[in-house]
C-alpha cells in the first residue's frame, strides 16, 4: 500500500524527527511504499497548514491509500475538522492510521475509537488555551508578563505612588 506520512510540530523549537522515524519505521515493517513526508511546524488547532494542504490535494488526486501519523493530535485538534476530514478519507477510500493509539478506520470499532480520540484532543487543546488565559490574566495583575517577567513600565501618575492608586510605597 503506497502511505503518505504526516508529521506536525507547534514550534520552531519541537523537532518532527522522532515522529517521522517512527512512521517510517512502521510503513517498513508493515511493507507500506512511502508516497511522501509532509512536514509542518504549524499549531494543531488551524486546519489550513501548508504541508497538510498539500497532504489533502495529493490524495484528492489518489496518489496515497494511507495516511500515517504518530498520534491522532497531529493531524488535528477540532473534533468537527477530524470529522469532517476523516469522511473526506472514507470517501476517498484513504485509511487512516496513527501507529502509537492503534486506530483503523476500516472498522466499525476503529471509527468509535477515532471519535472518542477526537473529542479528547480536542477537550486537551481546550484545557490548555484556557490556562494559559488564566496564566496571562493572573501575570497581568500581579505587574509582569512574558517569559521573563519583568515588570511592566507605569505610565502617568507620580513615581510614589503604589500601583498608580495615589498611596505611599509601604
């Protein structure tokens, strides 16, 4: 079966090499032909990412039957995106499979098990958008921001007053 293998980092600063070793490594043992690597630094939460895009047109013109990824987060976060790109696949007759969480989509118990996986990354991307507004709410009180937390510059008002609020610096 001729594979395309995706690989999706966040940042500059994450590297994509173990997740495409590992899906090389799995299209081997289980004698998939490699189409292509697609590769995209690019958060999980957009849908339009360069390589993806690419990924999505190439198997549109049915050069792939598979699509390989570590983890189902990588592909996508949005339960209403990996649904909707996953009915694309069955359309297209592409399999889907992510080699650490065992998904084949070619079952009725496969297709169960992608949705519950769907929903949950999709609650984790949650879960952590909201912590980081809290963090930055929380460093916005207390004066300081970003990684190196200094405190930001007071604008207006005397240099002896605390917080701006006209009261002496205990």
């Amino acid at each position: 079966m001729k594979a395309a293998i995706y690989c999706r980092v966040s940042t500059e600063e994450q590297d994509a090499d173990k997740q495409e070793y590992l899906c090389k490594r799995y299209c081997k043992i289980n004698n998939h032909q490699i189409f292509k690597i697609y590769k995209d630094v690019y958060t999980g939460t957009k849908a339009s990412r360069p390589a993806f895009n690419e990924l999505l047109e190439d198997m549109r013109h049915y050069k792939f039957r598979a699509v390989v990824v570590t983890k189902l987060d990588r592909i996508g976060r949005s339960l209403q995106h990996l649904l909707s790109l996953f009915d694309e696949f069955n359309k297209k007759k592409v399999e889907f499979i992510a080699i650490t969480q065992n998904i084949d989509t070619t079952t009725s118990t496969g297709k169960l098990q992608l949705q519950i996986l769907g929903a949950f990354a999709e609650f984790e991307r949650n879960l952590i958008s909201e912590r980081t507004k809290e963090g930055l709410k929380r460093a916005k009180g207390v004066g300081k921001r970003g990684k190196d937390k200094k405190p930001r510059k007071r604008r207006g008002g005397s240099k002896n007053t605390y917080f701006g609020i006209g009261i002496s610096n205990p």
